[in-house]
C-alpha cells in the first residue's frame, strides 16, 4: 500500500481547542480535546458529533513559550471508534488538514513538531 502523505507524521499528545467555522462571530462553542499525531500538513483530532467531511474548524494549539498557533483546518476524513470501559460509548476522530498557513507559522510549527518529537 503507498503511504499518499506529503509529510511525516509524528506521535503527539497535545490538547487543541477548537470549533466549528460559521459566519456569525462566536457562533459556535469552543472544545478542548486531545490530538493523535500530526504533521506540518494536519493533525488527527478527536472531535464530536456532528462535524463532518469538509467543514472548517478554527484550530489554537499552545506551542509552549507563548507561542500559539492559531489556524483553520478543513475535516478530510471521519472515523468512529469504540471508547471500552465502564460504559461503552462511540467517539469520533478526524484528519484536519491545516489552511492558508503564512510561512512564519510553518516554521514555528516545524520547530514544534521537532521539539515534541524529541520529548517522546
């Protein structure tokens, strides 16, 4: 099978707030949750219920040293999976692919990713 990414992938546990894109400002709430891995193209986030293939998410990630990625991410793909335990519920996780990244937030990130990769 070829691996059809343009960018290695990397193993990292960060929180990433995020929401929904609409055009009413504060129209959408605000979640936390955690991402799977990432690369410089995007990041495997678990989501909620509800957000779909194609839609735009504000993304805001705490790089650490008060540097803050904030971003927009289109969804390309959704899958479900089973969350065992006491209670077996359904979650959801998703490839975000970032947007319109200015080439100062790409270096920032690139040091990021690096740096969170050495830490593992």
């Amino acid at each position: 099978m070829d691996d059809k990414r343009k960018y290695p992938r990397f193993n990292w546990s960060v929180i990433v707030l995020w929401k929904k894109c609409f055009d009413v400002p504060g129209g959408a709430a605000l979640y936390a949750g955690p991402a799977r891995d990432a690369s410089m193209g995007g990041v495997r986030l678990i989501l909620r219920e509800g957000i779909k293939v194609g839609d735009i998410l504000e993304l805001s990630i705490d790089m650490g040293g008060g540097k803050i990625f904030q971003g927009r991410g289109q969804v390309r793909w959704i899958e479900k999976f089973k969350i065992t335990g006491g209670k077996e519920e359904i979650g959801y996780e998703g490839g975000v692919e970032f947007l319109d990244m200015d080439e100062t937030t790409r270096q920032e990130l690139a040091r990021f990713l690096m740096q969170s990769r050495k830490e593992t």
